[in-house]
C-alpha cells in the first residue's frame, strides 16, 4: 500500500502552489481540478496538471490527479487530457462524488482503454474514491468492490454534511448542539469497515480551520484511532501534525517489531502458538494486530531501536 498519511490539495490552476508543494512532506499530493478551480480555469487547469507532473520533482510522493465528477461537462476530458498527457508520471486519478459502483467502473473502463491506446501498463493507474453523499455512503459497499483499480475510500465531509442536512458550517468540527459522543463516528466508521472488507486504505477528508493546528490533531487523533491511514491536509502548517499522528510512536514500533520476533520464534523454534514477552501474553491475534502497527512504522520511516534476544540465547 501506498503510504497516504497526509494528503495534499493543490489547485492545478495554481502554479505558485504546486511549486511548493513539492518541496512539502506530505506523502500524497493531489492536483485539483475540481472544487478549487473556477469553471473559466477548468480546461487551462488540464494542461497545467499534466506540465506539473511531467516536470518531476515529487520525490517519492504519491501523484494523484483530482477529476470533476461524472455529472459535470469536464470529467471525461479532464481523464482523456491528464492520462494521455502524463500517465506515465501518474499514481492515482481520485473520482470525487462517487455515488455507486458505475462511477469507479466508468472510470476504470476509461483509464484502461487509454492505457492500452498509449502503450502503458494497463491498470498500474489506481483510482482514488470520495465518499460526498448520503446515497455514496449508502453505497459504500458496492462502491469499495466496484474495481481492482481502487486503492483508497475518501471522506468528502462537506459534501456529505450538507447532503444529509447536518446543521453546522464549520467542516470537520462537531455540529453546534451535538453534546454527546460524536457526530461523524457512523460515517467514519462506515467508510472504515467497507474500506477494510476489501483491502482499501481509508482517508479522513479535510479539517478546514487551516490555522487552528491543536484542533487539526484533536481531529485527525479522532480518524487515526479509528484506524484510518490518513487525512487531507490544505495548509503546510497541517503536514507535520497529520505525519506524526498517522504514524506509531518509536515506543509502539519497537513493541510491535519486538511482538512480531517473539511470536515467530515461538511458533517455528519452540513449537508453541503462545509465548510471553516481558509480562504480556501474546498469540496470533497479538501477532495481526503488531503487522498493523509494523507496516505504518515501515511506511513512516522508522528504525528499530531495540532487538529480540531469545529465552536463553
């Protein structure tokens, strides 16, 4: 899986803005042509995404293209146009609004048979879907199922706020009168659990207090406690924050690594599903839970710190 701890939103119409981004240390960054571009600057939007992707310089960071959605005018060129132009230098094309599985599979059918055209490798492009309305998250499941391609569920909260009416105009933040629990542990939840049935990776969408980075985290704690992968981030001042909370502690990963020596040792040199480490007690279960927490370490870049030593070795 791609690492997507942080996902950056770059307007394609904005060329100051992409050239910092790629300086940046988000692990993904997606060049809109969607809701951050005015329909005048739709088509020269195009053009711009695919000169930004062709010049490099991402450095190892997921490259994703945002298109508009499939009831607008602009969709399909937006796939013709970027794929033909820069599909070689292209990770993921993200489908926002998706309301069922004909969307993705629409899509997948359009990248393939231009992969084919071009001579690339055909379904190496993955696709990326947003989750914006109450009929997406009703469809969730069909939509996680709907393509090989699909790599990623996203979380559009404000879209899907004011398609089901919630009374707030802060996206992201609890809506005013709601005391207990929380507003979005459902949506959340749901988008996990469809993402996860069918070996997607889940994102968090959006905080849009860009200034406010204490409340950026509470949020993002919020989704990555969940076991979300990642969240979007709009500002540079969010990256940091949204890195450090998608990934484990150095404490965690040194414990999770420990886990995994421990539990391989006893299955294959003493023959036992079940061993001790220090005064806990760990088996398969403990095993699968310490991959999780292993693989986000790996992902993130750290070092182990610490060894497994054997009883008696």
């Amino acid at each position: 899986m791609r690492s997507r701890r942080t996902t950056l939103a770059v307007p394609a119409s904005n060329q100051r803005f992409i050239d910092k981004a790629r300086g940046l240390a988000a692990d993904e960054v997606f060049l809109d042509l969607e809701d951050a571009v005015a329909p005048s600057a739709k088509e020269a939007a195009r053009g711009a995404a695919v000169a930004a992707l062709n010049e490099g310089g991402w450095d190892g960071k997921v490259r994703v293209v945002r298109i508009n959605d499939l009831e607008t005018p602009w969709a399909y060129r937006d796939v013709i146009e970027v794929v033909e132009g820069a599909g070689a230098a292209l990770d993921a094309v993200m489908l926002p609004k998706a309301r069922d599985a004909s969307h993705v599979q629409w899509l997948d059918r359009l990248l393939t048979q231009i992969e084919r055209a071009m001579g690339y490798e055909v379904g190496r492009i993955g696709i990326e879907a947003q989750i914006e309305d109450a009929r997406g998250m009703v469809e969730v499941d069909a939509i996680a199922a709907s393509s090989p391609r699909l790599e990623a569920l996203v979380l559009g909260p404000g879209d899907l706020m004011a398609s089901i009416n919630m009374k707030t105009l802060t996206v992201g933040e609890q809506p005013p009168g709601y005391t207990e629990g929380d507003a979005y542990h459902y949506i959340l939840m749901r988008i996990l659990m469809a993402a996860r049935a069918h070996d997607l990776q889940a994102v968090d969408g959006p905080y849009f207090n860009v200034r406010d980075v204490d409340a950026f985290t509470r949020v993002a704690e919020r989704s990555a406690a969940l076991g979300y992968d990642g969240k979007w981030v709009l500002h540079p001042s969010q990256i940091e924050a949204g890195n450090a909370v998608f990934s484990p502690s150095q404490e965690d990963y040194d414990h999770a690594e420990l886990v995994l020596d421990a539990y391989e040792h006893s299955v294959t040199v003493e023959g036992r599903g079940a061993v001790t480490l220090g005064d806990e007690m760990i088996d398969e279960a403990s095993r699968k839970m310490a991959l999780v927490v292993a693989a986000k370490g790996r992902a993130a870049g750290l070092e182990r710190t610490k060894r497994f030593e054997p009883p008696g070795g």
